[in-house]
C-alpha cells in the first residue's frame, strides 16, 4: 500500500513539473509585463531597466525557470509583477474557490446519486425519461449562461418576491457587514447559493447519468440475483447489495472530474463577481503575471493530485478486491 | 447391432432449412438500431439544420450582422420582421446570432475533427506498439487531469488572439485529442490479443495491415460517438473562452461573447440574452442526444437471458 | 425414491420481447417433483431450461411474460408477489447458479453472505448464532480451516471454492427443494467432481429435492433419479434415468447421446447431430426438431407431437415415430458420424 502511494506521488510530480515547464514557457511568450510601462513615453528608461532586473527579465527563460523552481522548492512562491506577495492572495482566492467548489460538489454527488439508481430502479418510467432529459439538458448548458439566468430568476425574482435581499448575485459576501455569527451566516448563505446551484446542476447531469448506468448494471448482476434468491427484502438487496456496489464508480468518476468542476468554479466565479481563483487567474494572464500563474497552477495541481490519491485510497477501503 | 433405418430422404435437405430470421449485415443492424431510437434520430435532423444555419443562413438572411438599421428600429423586442429582436446599437440580433453561431459551430467542427484524426492515430500507435509511445500518451493524460485544459486554453486563446478562428480552433483541438486516444488504445490493447489477429499475422499480414484493415474497424463505433462528444465540448469550451474574453476577439463574434457582451441587459432586454445561450443548448443537446442514439446503435447493452 | 409430490408444474410458458419479435422460451413445460429425488433438467443452450426455473423463483426480467402454474405445497408459486415469494426463496425453495465467479457480491465477506442467508429467515436468531452457522456450513462443504475462512471475501476463493460456499448458502435454511443451475458448467473437470460430490452431501443434509439443469449427460448418470429432456421450449422426453439412457424414445435424446464420447466402445467417430437449435422467435408448425431428425416424416413437419406416453406409464416422449425407437438402438445407426460415409464396420 505504501509502495503504491509513493510511486502515485513520484509519477504526478513529474507530471506536475512538467507542467510548470509547460506553462512557464507559455506564459513567457504570451506578452511583454513590460508594455504598459514602454507604452508610456514618459517612464524614464531607468525605471524600465530597473523593473527588468527585479522581475529578471534579462534572463532566458531556461534560466528564469530555474531561478523559479529553487524559489518553489524552498516555499517562496515570490512576489506579482508588482511587488505584492503571492502567497496571500492565492490563500484568499483559493479560499472562495473551494468554498464554492467543495458545496456545489457534494450537492451534486448526493443529486446524482439519488436521481441516478432513482432512474435505475424506475427504469424506463416516465420519471427516468424526465430525468434523462434534464440531464442531457444541464449537461449542453454553458455555465455561464445558466449562471445568468438563475441571477435573473433565483435572485431578482425571488428578492422582488419577498421585498427583500435574500439572494445576493455579487460577491462572495456583503461588503461593511455588520452583524452577529447566524446573520453573517445567512449572509454568506444568500450569496453562495446561487453559485452552488450553478455548479451543481452542470456537474450532477454527468455523473448522475453515470450513476444510473452504473446501478443498472449493478442490479443484472449474478449476485444482485443471487441476493434475490435468497429471499432477502428488496429493500435490502437495493441498499446492501446494489447500491454498496454502485457508488464505488462514482468515487473514481469524481476524483477524474475534479479538473471540470474546478474549471466550471472559475467560470461561475467571473459570472458571480467572486474574488477566486478564477479572478486571480484571469488578472494574472492579463498582467502576464509568471509568477501568480504558476503558483496558480501548481497549486491547483497539488491540489488535484491528492484529491485524486485520496479516492484511489477510499477506492481500497470500499472495493476488498482492490486492496493492494 | 443395426436396426432397420427407414427411408429418411425428406432429410436430405435437413440441416440447411432454414427457421431462422434473415441475416443482416453489421451496417444494416447498426443503422436499424439507430432508427428505432427516435429522439436520436430527430436531434440528428434538428442538429444538421442548426448546423446548416449557423454555416450558411448568415448569407441567405437578408440583414447583415454589420447592417444598421434605421433609428425607429433600434432595442425592439422579437417581432416577424426581427424574430430576435433588435440591438441597442441597431443591429438585427439573429444576423449577430447566425454570425456567432457561424464562428461557434466553425470551430467546434474543426476541432473535433482535427483531434479525433489526431486522437485515433496516436491511440492506435500507442495501443497496438505500446512502448515509449503508451508511456507518453499516458503522461499527457494524466497532465490533462491534473490541470484543466482551461488554464491551456485560456493561455494559447490569449496568446493567439488575433489571429482568427482557425488558429483558436487549432489550439483547442491539440489539446482535446486525449480522451479520444485512450479510447483507442483501450481498445486496441483488447483487440490484438484476440485470435483473428494472430491469424492475419500467421498469412503474413503486415503491421500496418493489421492496424487498418482488421482492428480500426472495429473501433469506428467508439470513434465516431466520442468524435460527436467532442463537437458539444469543444462548443462549450469555446464559448466559455469568448465569454471570459480569451477566445474569439472583436470585430468577430461568438456566441458565448455575445452572451458577455449582453447579460447586464438580461432583465430589461432578455431577447439579446436567451437566444444566442439557447442556439447553444440547441446544438450541445442535438449532439448529446446524437452521440447517446449512435452508441446504443453500435452497441447495446442486452440483457442476457440464459436458456 | 419417491415421497410425496412436492412441487407440480403445469404448462409453464414464458414469453420475451424483443426487437426482433415475441421470444418464446419456453413452451409448455410440466412436471413432478417429488421429496428426495433428483430430477436433471437436461438441453442445449435455448432449450428454456434455465429460463423455466428462474421463473419458478421470480428471477425473470419484469418484461417477461408468465403464463402457467408451479403448485409448491399448495400455492401457486407463480401468482406471488415478489414480497410474498420472499418468504419461500433461500429457505423452502433455493437455488445455484452457474457461475461462481460473479455469483457472490465481492464486497462483503463469505462469512457475512452466509449469515444475510441465515438471518433473512431466521429474524430473532442473534448475529454470533447466525455467524456459527455460516462457519457450520462452511464446514459441511469441505471448505478447510472455515473459521478464517468466512472472513475472507470471494476474491480469496477459487472457483470452485465459491461454488461450494454457493451450495452452503443454500443448504443453509434447510430447504425442500434446491435448484442447481449448470453448477458446473463454469468449472474445471477436476472441480466439477467436488461440487458434484458437494451437491450430494447438500442433499444428503438437508433432504431436499433436486431439480439439477445441465447440458452435460455425464454429470447426470452418477446423480439423477428422473430426467427432463428439453428442446426449443418444450421437454422432448421424460422418464426415469435407465430408460433415458438405455431405451431413448426421441430422436433428439439419442443423438445426445450419440454424442457423448465413450470408452467402453471401439469407435472413435462421433455422431454429433447437425445443423443448430430453431429460433424461438419464428417457430414453424410442426416438430422443431426435424430439420435435424433422421427419422423426419411428412407429419413431422405438420403437426408438433405431444408428449404423450410411450413403452411405459412413466415414460413420457414427444415424438410422432417413437415407435421406431425399439430395442437397442444406437445413435450411429441413425446420425451420420462425421467426415465418414454411413458405411460402419461392426
């Protein structure tokens, strides 16, 4: 076990060294973080050199890289193109992100579940087609324009219905808040929401149609059969025997998809005008930003390689068979 | 130890008459399938006249989706001479509509095209050889998984932002080609144990042969279903790149940037915001749906009953 | 070996949709089974032999249609809703299936499979009785070391490992009746012989009827009282095993054995019967197996032969030309051997 988990972790930091090469040589061929300055006629050239040799862009890049990589390699994950420190604005927006991620995530999975062996079981019912075709249908609707159209009816609607702000469509929370833990706590309620809807809706259609697959092979099976055989309640040989069965896919199928619900979160965020990852990373390739870029990304990536051992280790515990 | 064996000519016809049904070729059964399944066939019809439309009806409409209109006409709501309205700036919103879907449904095209003849190639390489090639694909993989596309995207989108839509395209297929290669190298990997390819290699077939004649063949399902999976990914992607303002720049027009460019009017002028979101739908759906019906087709999952 | 009538089948017929049209699989069957006796089921694959006895245990796909009646000890086993069937499924009737490889949920332990089996029957027993019953059982089927051993999950079982715990699990509530489908078939020749020996001891212990489905006429010789001949839907031929064996009324039944490999004879061709099972689905009129029958007549292809009695009260055969079939009849005089003219040397 172990060993497994070692060589897991040494494959995805090559992976994820590769990757910085990868992005830092695309970063630094996406622009100059120098033009806004150039463009100005009045910047004395000084001032130009100077700028240069703090962000070392006299280097090479081979040489800016590795100059990168023993920063990383200590912890120092460096300063933006304007002197302020990475660190706590990756810290801050990552804290958004998963917050908005990490809710909309387990909506989804306990959606995807239920709508999944509901259809499974009901096959071919009226239901399973509506389900079905919700699915297809929040599965070929862009994030971003779902996301608008619950700011229309999820908020304006709602609030205009109540005569009050209950949903919010801006922020991650109401600026100048005052109030105590359980107010602040609806606040923070009002404004993630919708994001949390958002994001469920998309990620749920996929893996619920999973799901259903999933449990309908599960209950043609020879030992969902033999369970029946045995007389044992359908009750129990739904929970005990098929659905134990069926949710271990779904565990795999998650801890893949955590890319697409990350890249969806980054997508909402710009629609929801949340201070996250998504913003951070969309200011930073405008700014041509090396260093928050591929902070950005290596944290990302950490973070995506753990999530994923941590399912392949959950994997073991559910599935005897796969016990290494 | 002999009886006496009665005149049993009638049976010399025995063993090839025939009880059973007619036998059907594999194209034949394959497409029989796909008609039964009514909802698939009914998105492929709606997909290609959306399809038709986006690539052409920009041509045939008789407003442009650079035309001004005369002042009286501006901000107007859906009406039969404007069935999607008008802008504020005066233009009619289903010429811009056609224009964006014209770039969209160009590029999602072009990208499932380019990366599942990419996509096949390598993972047929790579399954049939293994070796440093497997390897290599596997990696890039897992490179996939661990940093979404989108950061790649986004970068490649920004850095060749104008240089038109062809090139986007292009970066989004080299970067979309990795399901489709898995699926094929799973299933060559599979596929050259079983006995047919022994055999066709004992009568000397060469490698080349094997790959092309006796084992791609049997992958064109798989193939051909992801290759329209691709189409309503790649659309998605795309217009999330417009929308974030990393993918088609103006002058030109997508339909996820007319998204950006019109949600703050959603609520006082919906007609700019609905449509160009529902053409999307209209297109990723009709695939899904497509995609759904052509792998039931190629392979159904029966339930085996044992006699 | 007869006790008294246990179970009684009566014109069982199960009909399946499908793309190509109605399937019927099976086409009337009727039979007796009586306490202690075994009775071998025995046809090729799409004879209906598996697809009759699911139906008896409510095992069939909901879009199958039942027609018939299976009287267990009064009631009509196949009017019952599942909820009612429960009471009699794992404890008066139980049934094997075929492969042991995918027939025990892998997630949970032999042991645990066990005491579900027990306890689903047995609601005030505690989990440790429950727990000492499985390893009970384990024991009665030969599996070494039982204690340990039920905590082992499927995976860590061979084949016919599995199997054995299969029987257990059905032995375990003491059941009247057990169905074994193809047992093993999915086995090695050297396992078959455990678990048939396996299969013996189950019967042994619990006194149980046996209804034993096999396509393989081997496997019945050393176990089977009676047997059930069956072919495209409809048994061919019904009688005790000596009369099956020696004194086949059926064309089909003496190919079958015809094919059998034997030792105790000079040749060495077989005669295997050529052509193929009909399709279920576009049956014509007339006997379905004359396309294959070396004795076909006129009227064969007419009307189907009922199964009617034949040289015996209790031997049961469908065949229009029985008659023919007197004496000592060997499967070479009729089916020709292969890749050899019918010139034979005696």
């Amino acid at each position: 076990m172990l060993g497994f988990i070692i060589r897991r972790l040494l494959t995805s930091v090559f992976v994820l060294f590769l990757a910085s090469i990868l992005v830092f040589v695309a970063v630094s061929s996406l622009g100059d973080p120098l033009a806004e300055l150039r463009a100005n006629p009045r910047t004395p050239k000084s001032t130009i050199e100077a700028k240069k040799r703090e962000l070392n862009l006299d280097k090479s890049v081979p040489q800016r890289y590795v100059i990168w990589l023993k920063d990383f390699g200590t912890g120092k994950l460096g300063n933006d193109n304007r002197g302020r420190p990475v660190y706590p604005q990756l810290k801050s927006a990552m804290e958004l992100t998963l917050r908005m991620a990490i809710g909309a995530t387990i909506i989804a999975a306990f959606l995807a579940v239920f709508v999944g062996v509901y259809s499974a079981v009901r096959q071919y019912s009226i239901s399973d087609y509506i389900f079905t075709f919700l699915g297809f249908l929040f599965l070929s609707t862009p994030v971003f324009w779902l996301a608008g159209l619950l700011k229309l009816y999820g908020a304006i609607k709602i609030n205009n219905f109540f005569n009050r702000q209950l949903v919010y469509t801006q922020g991650d929370s109401s600026p100048n808040f005052t109030g105590g833990f359980w107010a602040r706590m609806g606040d923070y309620a009002g404004h993630t929401i919708l994001p949390w809807i958002a994001l469920a809706l998309i990620s749920f259609a996929a893996w619920s149609r999973y799901q259903r697959a999933t449990m309908l092979d599960v209950l043609n099976s020879d030992y969902v059969r033999l369970a029946r055989a045995k007389g044992l309640s359908n009750r129990r040989v739904l929970t005990r025997h098929a659905l134990r069965n069926a949710l271990i896919p779904l565990v795999t199928v998650m801890a893949i998809d955590i890319g697409a619900v990350f890249a969806g979160a980054v997508i909402t965020e710009t629609v929801f005008n949340w201070a996250g990852m998504g913003r951070l990373f969309i200011d930073a390739l405008r700014g041509y930003e090396s260093n928050v870029l591929l902070a950005w990304m290596m944290v990302t990536g950490v973070f995506v390689i753990v999530f994923n051992l941590a399912a392949d280790l959950l994997y073991g515990v559910l599935d005897p068979r796969i016990r290494v | 130890m002999t009886a006496t064996v009665p005149e049993a000519a009638p049976n010399a016809a025995g063993p090839e008459r025939e009880f059973t049904v007619e036998s059907r070729s594999q194209t034949r059964m394959i497409l029989r399938r796909f008609l039964q399944h009514r909802a698939a066939v009914i998105s492929g019809v709606v997909l290609l006249l959306a399809i038709l439309a986006a690539l052409i009806g920009g041509r045939l409409w008789h407003y442009r989706y650079d035309d001004f209109l005369a002042v009286d006409q501006i901000d107007k709501p859906p009406s039969l001479s404007h069935p999607m309205g008008t802008t504020s700036a005066g233009r009619d919103v289903f010429a811009q509509v056609l224009r964006g879907a014209q770039k969209s449904v160009q590029i999602a095209l072009t990208v499932a095209l380019v990366s599942t003849t990419i996509g096949v190639l390598i993972g047929a390489f790579a399954g049939f050889y293994r070796g440093i090639l497997d390897s290599l694909l596997m990696r890039f993989t897992d490179l996939f998984l661990i940093i979404p596309p989108l950061i790649f995207f986004a970068m490649l989108g920004r850095k060749f932002a104008g240089s038109g839509w062809f090139a986007l395209a292009l970066c989004l297929a080299a970067l979309s080609w990795t399901s489709i290669a898995r699926v094929v190298r799973g299933t060559f990997l599979s596929l050259r144990e079983k006995e047919y390819v022994e055999a066709a290699r004992a009568l000397g077939a060469s490698n080349k042969r094997i790959i092309f004649k006796h084992l791609l063949p049997n992958t064109v399902g798989p193939i051909i279903v992801n290759a329209t999976i691709t189409v309503a990914v790649a659309i998605l992607v795309e217009t999330s790149l417009s929308y974030l303002g990393l993918g088609v720049q103006a002058p030109d027009t997508s339909l996820g940037k007319l998204i950006s460019d019109n949600q703050q009017s959603a609520a006082t002028r919906p007609w700019l915001f609905y449509f160009p979101g529902l053409y999307i739908i209209v297109i990723a759906l009709t695939v899904n749906f497509l995609g759904d019906g052509l792998r039931d087709a190629f392979d159904p999952t029966q339930r085996r009953v044992r006699a | 070996m007869a006790g008294e009538l246990l179970l009684e089948v009566t014109d069982l017929s199960v009909d399946f949709p499908s793309d190509d049209g109605v399937v019927h699989a099976v086409r009337g069957v009727s039979y007796g089974l009586s306490s202690g006796e075994v009775l071998a089921i025995v046809g090729e694959s799409g004879s209906g032999k598996s697809v009759s006895c699911l139906a008896l245990m409510g095992l069939l796909p909901k879009t199958a249609r039942i027609q018939g009646s299976a009287v267990y000890r009064g009631t009509d086993l196949l009017s019952l809703k599942p909820k009612e069937l429960n009471a009699y499924r794992g404890n008066r009737i139980a049934m094997i299936f075929q492969d042991p490889m995918t027939s025990l949920n892998p997630v949970y332990s032999v042991g645990w499979q066990l005491a579900e089996a027990v306890k689903a029957h047995h609601k005030d027993m505690s989990k440790s009785d429950a727990w000492t019953r499985a390893v009970d059982l384990l024991q009665l089927v030969n599996i070494p070391n039982p204690q340990s051993r039920a905590k082992n999950y499927p995976h860590e079982f061979s084949g016919g490992m599995r199997q054995r715990a299969v029987i257990a699990m059905a032995m375990a509530n003491d059941p009247e009746v057990i169905i074994a489908d193809e047992p093993t078939t999915a086995l090695d020749v050297t396992v078959q012989a455990q678990v048939l020996e396996t299969l013996e001891t189950a019967q042994e212990e619990t006194g149980a009827a046996m209804v034993l489905i096999t396509h393989d006429l081997g496997v019945v010789a050393g176990v089977a009282d009676r047997i059930l001949v069956m072919y495209a839907g409809k048994p061919v031929e019904v009688s005790t095993v000596d009369e099956v064996f020696y004194n086949p009324k059926m064309p089909y039944t003496l190919g079958l054995l015809g094919s059998l490999p034997r030792l105790d004879t000079e040749e060495e061709m077989l005669t295997p019967i050529q052509g193929s099972p009909p399709s279920l689905v576009n049956l014509p009129p007339g006997c379905p197996f004359s396309p294959r029958c070396p004795l076909v007549a006129d009227v064969c292809l007419e009307t189907e032969p009922p199964l009617e009695v034949t040289s015996s009260a209790d031997h049961l055969a469908a065949c229009h030309r029985w008659r023919e079939l007197e004496g000592d009849v060997d499967a070479r005089d009729f089916f020709e051997a292969t890749h050899v003219d019918a010139e034979t040397t005696s």
